[in-house]
C-alpha cells in the first residue's frame, strides 16, 4: 500500500500527542486509514475528520475479530 497523496487537516494541526496530523491517500482516492482500520491493523485515536467512520470502521473490525485488534 502506497500513499499517493497528503493533506493537512485545517482543523487539528497537531493531535494530543502532539503529532503533525495529515491524511494520507490511496491512488484510487481511498483513505489510508479507512483501510488499515477496517483491516484490523490500526485503531482509531477519535479525533481528526474521518473520527465517526474509523471508530464504527474499527468496532466492525473488532466484532468480526479482523486483525490485530482482538480484545
């Protein structure tokens, strides 16, 4: 999986962890963390724009126990 493209979020330059927050795309235009979140490869930190669709993203995830997030 390959990025093709970045941008910033106007709203949350930086997250609580005070790391530079950026979205990153697939080349088809799909979010790097939808997929890695649907995969059950990555979390969601509930904050940034795409915040409501990880956390229901990810509790799918963990109901089907997809991944690496296996309580």
């Amino acid at each position: 999986m390959v990025a093709s493209s970045f941008e910033e979020d106007p709203e949350l330059t930086y997250n609580s962890d005070h790391m530079r927050m950026y979205y990153a795309f697939l080349p088809g235009g799909e979010s790097v963390a939808t997929r890695m979140v649907s995969a059950g490869m990555a979390s969601a930190s509930g904050e940034g724009q795409e915040t409501e669709q990880l956390q229901a993203l990810e509790g799918e995830a963990r109901a089907a126990n997809i991944g690496c997030l296996n309580d």
